[in-house]
C-alpha cells in the first residue's frame, strides 16, 4: 500500500485535465472526467498516506 501509485496513463490525463481547467478550458465533458479521477487521486494519496504512518515511514 506504501508504494500505490495513480497509473501513469491516468495521472497524465488527470495532470491535462486540471492544466486545461486552470487555463479555464475545459469542455462540459472533460469537467465529468476530471471529477472521479481527482476523487481517486485524493483517496490514494490518503490510502498510501496511512500506510507510510502505520509503517513510520516518509514518502518518496
């Protein structure tokens, strides 16, 4: 759980997707796919967060 990471194909896609929404360009289509993949980003990094403190570590 320590080592979980967002897939690189989706966090590419996430890292456009929030790029484009900071520039104020996103289409009514791309807010639908931005929303559950910043949601799964937050929940990993709380998932792999937790795990780092059960096992005393620091992230990487």
């Amino acid at each position: 759980m320590a080592s979980l990471r967002f897939p690189p194909k989706a966090d590419s896609r996430l890292q456009r997707l929030v790029d484009r929404n900071t520039e104020g360009g996103l289409t009514p289509d791309e807010r639908e796919q931005l929303e559950p993949l910043v949601e799964l980003s937050e929940s990993l990094s709380l998932v792999r967060a937790e795990a780092l403190k059960l096992l005393n570590r620091r992230p990487a």
